[in-house]
C-alpha cells in the first residue's frame, strides 16, 4: 500500500512538474515578445528630444 501511494505522489508530482514547466516556458515567450514588441515600437509620449511632451505648462509666456 505505501508503495502505491509513492507512485500516486510521484506521478502527481510529475505531472505538476509538467504543468510547470509548460506553464513557465509560455510566459518567458510572452514576456520576450513584449519586451521585442517595446523595443520596436516608439513611445508616442516623448518628443524627438527625448523630454516628456507636457505641452504649455511651466512655461511663462507674455
């Protein structure tokens, strides 16, 4: 009986393992795509100067 009971353990265990790892593996991919798909794109926010666009405020103007 104990013995059926480590193979139980051990198969749900493996099988955990698994799911794991699988699950693991897919968010690395995704989390490398999103850092690919940032690197790419341009941040709309920022002007060509690379200062925040904060359009006429602190400005003092006549």
């Amino acid at each position: 009986m104990a013995d059926e009971n480590d193979k139980s353990t051990r198969q749900a265990r493996s099988s955990r393992d698994d799911r794991l790892k699988s699950a693991l593996r897919e968010n690395l991919k995704r989390r490398k795509l999103q850092a690919r798909e940032r690197a790419a794109s341009t941040d709309p926010s920022q002007n060509d100067d690379g200062s925040l666009d904060e359009g006429t405020a602190g400005k003092t103007g006549v």
